[in-house]
C-alpha cells in the first residue's frame, strides 16, 4: 500500500513557467513532508521540508504548500529553469518513532527552453 | 566535509554470487537506511539501523542482509537469494528526527 500518492508521474514545462507537483497522504500521524530532487546518476538530495503547523513554506523558487484537511501538500517551482530538469521526491515521515520515510513514486520534471 | 559514501559507483555480480555495497558516513548521524530504486517505482526501504547492533527489516528485506557494527558503517549485502537485484541502491543517514542524507547510489547489473 502507497502510503503516498504522488502525481503526475512525468511534468513537461517551457522555460518561465509554473512546474507544479502533488502528493497526497492518508496517515494523519505524518509530522514532516520534505520534497527531495534527484539528477540521474546521483542520490536524492532534500530540496525544502514543511511541518504540518505551516500552510506553507517558500525557499527561493520553491514552494510548498500544504493543505491539512485535505491531506495534500504540493511543490510549486516558479520561474522554471532547465536547470530544475529533475525527478522529484515527497516524502511523509513521523519524527519520532523511526523517523521512516515514506516516498511518492517520483515525477520526473523537464523544462524545455 | 561531512557526508555519506556509497561504493563501488558499478558493480556487477554473476548467478549465484553474493556482493556487498558499502555505506560510509561521518555525520554522526544515529540511524541508516538502505533503499533500492527502480524505474517507476520510487524509492523502497531494504533494511534501516537506528543504533548500532540492531536493525529492521524494511518493505521489500526478502534476499538482502546488513551489519551494523559500527555507527559509520552499513553494508549491504545482495545474496543470491535476490532473485532480481539489477536496481540503482541508495544508502541514507539522518539524526533521530530530521532529515536524509543520501549517497550518490551504487548501481548493481546481473551479468
């Protein structure tokens, strides 16, 4: 069982535009959501981190938002850059009993020029 | 600089061998993981160690097995057990409650 759903499986954007990334969670218990990207050949690295206390959080071009009720957080990338040309990550992980994280299925971004 | 090693970067195992991957860290960091990544599949934890002496099995453990004997230290060893184990491996560190680390990944092929 996914315990979470992460869509679109793959994100085409033009250069300039708006990429975002969905992940959805059923276990109410989460308490961290970090977003993770990863080149190929390479191993993921933490791109941003919400807790569930924030409705959202931005770090230069990245966004997250995170919608409680719903049990949905997102990753909005501005400006998109070739560069961001990436696979993403979410993940859901409860801090303090193992700290296991749970990872979406990834979505592999492009961003043309 | 602290960080988290994998090696080898390839590595290729015959029918009926067993091979190990290493793991290194020097960020103090108390527990390890190991995960297997496969096209369209994400990220699936093998094994993890929050303390040294002692570890988990994790979501997909059936042909692998891992030592912790030293907390910078984590191997795993693919065993011919695995009957699929052509797949990228990622190893990752954290402290108790933050956030992974990863490793550049070690790329395992049956030849």
């Amino acid at each position: 069982q996914q315990q979470v759903k992460q869509s679109p499986q793959s994100l085409i954007v033009q250069k300039g535009g708006i990429s975002i990334i969905n992940c959805a969670y059923e276990n109410t218990a989460f308490d961290y959501f970090p977003w993770y990207q990863q080149f190929p050949g390479k191993g993921p690295a933490l791109l941003i981190a919400i807790r569930p206390d924030v409705s959202e959080k931005k770090e230069g071009r990245f966004t997250i938002s995170f919608n409680k009720s719903a049990k949905q957080f997102s990753l909005h990338i501005m400006d998109s850059q070739p560069g961001d040309s990436a696979t993403y990550f979410c993940a859901a992980s409860i801090r303090y009993t193992g700290n296991q994280f749970y990872f979406g299925t990834g979505t592999s971004l492009t961003v043309i020029p | 600089d602290g960080g988290i090693t994998q090696s080898p970067k390839y590595l290729f195992r015959k029918e009926g061998q067993n091979v190990t991957l290493s793991c290194e860290q020097n960020l103090n960091h108390d527990a390890m993981y190991w995960y297997r990544q496969d096209p369209g599949q994400g990220l699936r934890l093998i094994y993890y160690s929050q303390i040294v002496n002692d570890f988990q099995k994790g979501d997909i453990a059936e042909g692998y097995s891992v030592s912790r004997e030293k907390k910078e230290s984590f191997p795993l060893t693919v065993t011919s057990a695995q009957k699929n184990p052509t797949a990228f491996y990622l190893c990752a560190s954290s402290k108790h409650s933050g956030g992974y680390t990863f490793g550049s990944g070690t790329r395992l092929t049956v030849v």
